[in-house]
C-alpha cells in the first residue's frame, strides 16, 4: 500500500515532535494549514496523541514517531 496524501500529512506532524521529552508536546493552532489540522485530528483518533490539536505523544504515537522520523532520517 503506497503512501497517500493523508499519510505523509501524518507523518509531517510525527516528525514535529521532540523525541528527546516525553514532556514536549505541540499544539497544531485553527489557523493553520486545513490539512494539518485534519493529519493531527486523524493521529487523535488513532490514539496516537492525547489531544485532538496535538498534545503529547500516546506510547503508541512515541512509537510510531521515532519510526518515522527514523525514516525521513534515512530518506533525506
């Protein structure tokens, strides 16, 4: 299964995460790009982050963050 559109938009709001404190979170503001707010709502549902527009990492979203920024390491 090929990455989407959706997919990469999620992937672009892990990789703003600082893996580095469990204490940092981010905060994806109503002005911002519709599909970023929409990536970061989908990540909420997953269970991959605690709040709706953002907030701190779940167990499962440091997971899934370190492994995509892991990638995008590779990649670039």
């Amino acid at each position: 299964m090929p990455y989407n559109a959706e997919i990469i938009e999620e992937l672009n709001i892990l990789s703003r995460y600082n893996l580095d404190s469990t204490q940092e979170g981010i905060k994806v503001h109503s002005s911002a790009e519709s599909d970023a707010i929409a990536a970061t709502q989908r990540l909420f549902d997953k269970g991959l982050i605690s709040q709706a527009d953002g907030g701190y990492l779940t167990s499962l979203g440091l997971s899934a963050a370190e492994h995509s920024q892991k990638i995008l390491q590779i990649l670039t």
